[in-house]
C-alpha cells in the first residue's frame, strides 16, 4: 500500500516536470523493458519511476557541478 502510494506521488512528480522530449525518450526506455525484458507496462514504469527517484535533480546537479569542478582541477593539475 505505501509503495503504490509512494509510486503515484513520484510519479505525478516526475511527469510534472519532464517536458515532451525528454518522455519520449522514457516511453521508448519502457517499451525496450516491455519487449525485450518481459516487463508488463505497470512494472516498467514502476522501475523507471524508482530510477528517477534514485537519479533525481539533486543527483544531476551535483554530478555537473562535479564534473565542471573535475573538468577545471585536471586542468589545472596538468599544468603543473
């Protein structure tokens, strides 16, 4: 019961903010699940719902703003 919940909130969470090209790209992500691994349509987006949720804006943000601090330390590191 928590879990279903917890997908649905995520799940109007996640689709509030996705624009059209980036939920086409979810929808072809699910369809491969579907077909090539034997999901059925609920439990894909279940699993890309979870995803999300581990790989959130929070996640993405601070991966860039590391990989922009990295970019500038090798950089530097390799003038010395």
């Amino acid at each position: 019961m928590f879990e279903a919940s917890a997908t649905r909130q995520l799940k109007n969470l996640v689709s509030s903010v996705v624009d059209d090209e980036t939920q086409q790209k979810i929808d072809v992500v699910k369809q491969r699940l579907i077909k090539y691994f034997g999901y059925n349509d609920t439990s894909a987006a279940d699993v890309l719902n979870y995803v999300a949720s581990i790989f959130g804006p929070g996640w993405i943000a601070s991966r860039m703003n590391r990989t922009r601090a990295g970019g500038r330390q090798r950089a530097e590191g390799r003038k010395k």
